[in-house]
C-alpha cells in the first residue's frame, strides 16, 4: 500500500480533532464534548454545552464566592452584633416560645456565621433538650429557614455559652427580619441569651 494510500484512509480520523465551533450544541464526538478555548461560561447544567463551558462558569462562580467572603457587612450599626437578645421558652413541654427579633431590615443580604445559644436559668438543669427556631418575615408572618437542636448535658453546662457554626451557607436576603424562638424539654418558663454573628 503506497504512503499516499494510508494518509487518505486517516482522513476521517484526522478531521476529527478538528476543533468545534464556539458554544456548539453538537455531541456527535468527543472534540464536541470537550470543547473550544473560545466556549463562553456557563453554570446551568444542560444536555447542549461543553466541559469547557461547564469549567469556566464553575471558576466564575468560584471567584465571585471569593469576592463576597471579602466584602464588609456595612449594612449593621456598632451594637445590632453586640447585643444579647433574650428567647423564653413556653411552659409546656416542646412548645414553642415567641419570636424574638435579632436583626431587623436590612438593606443587604448577609450570611449567618455563628449562633450562640446559653440558658439564664439559676438552677441548673441538666439533660435540657433544646431547640431554637431561625426565620425570616414580618411579624406574625415568620417563616422558618432552619431548626438546630442542642443539648446541655451536664450541670456545669447550665449557664455556658454554646456555639454552632452552620455547615451551609445561611443567606438572608436584603430586606428580610431575621427572628427566632426555642422551646426546650423543661416543661416550666426558661429564659435563654442568643447572639448571632454574620459575614458577606
């Protein structure tokens, strides 16, 4: 077979690693599912873009993470994160206290970054089952974006602060009333301190 022979029969083989157009749709070879340098982002996953598109949206949206980690929360006053806000429970059994409020309106979203929970109750109880209720809303119109159990487990613990640090991002959106209430397992009126803190 002659050299010019077994360069056509490559041909077809050839014209495959030829690069796909920009943003193509098309999914016939593996040149169309990876993609063109040129293929513009894109976050939404589909059946039609590349893994170039896929790969670019996923560094923007990483980059603009990055960039809101590093942006001052402006929108609070020097104590709205200073204050201690008092949550009482109802005095029967695992039924729900009152909402309190622990930031009002803002003109920007926040996340929730830490919540601190302690009990002011003198006597120490131990075995508490606790849990407190996060929620946006107006009043009488909360509605609630998380549920967080705690335990004090031992006397000693009574009047400690305990923390909890959201495994998830907790956006609160601009404009929204951030409350919460607790109900405990004490079946007798318990007041309790909270304290959150945010980031952006």
């Amino acid at each position: 077979m002659s050299s010019f022979s077994r360069k056509t029969n490559l041909d077809p083989l050839v014209a495959l690693q030829a690069v796909p157009g920009v943003d193509s749709a098309a999914a016939a070879n593996a040149r169309d599912i990876i993609g063109n340098k040129s293929d513009t982002a894109n976050a939404t996953i589909g059946t039609t873009s590349s893994l170039m598109r896929y790969v670019k949206g996923l560094f923007d949206a990483l980059s603009v993470l990055a960039l809101r980690q590093k942006t001052e929360v402006t929108c609070f006053d020097a104590t709205t994160l200073q204050t201690e806000h008092t949550l009482t429970n109802d005095a029967s059994v695992h039924t729900w206290g009152a909402y309190e409020e622990i930031i009002a309106v803002t003109a920007e979203e926040y996340i929730v970054d830490c919540i601190m929970l302690k009990n002011r109750t003198v006597t120490p109880i131990a075995g508490t089952r606790v849990m407190t209720e996060l929620a946006i809303g107006a009043i009488a119109s909360e509605v609630c974006i998380m549920k967080i159990p705690w335990m004090i487990t031992g006397e000693n613990e009574q009047q400690a602060a305990h923390y909890y640090y959201p495994q998830a991002r907790i956006v609160i959106p601009s404009g929204s009333r951030l409350s919460m209430r607790v109900m405990d397992s004490l079946g007798s009126v318990v007041t309790y301190a909270t304290l959150i803190t945010v980031a952006k």
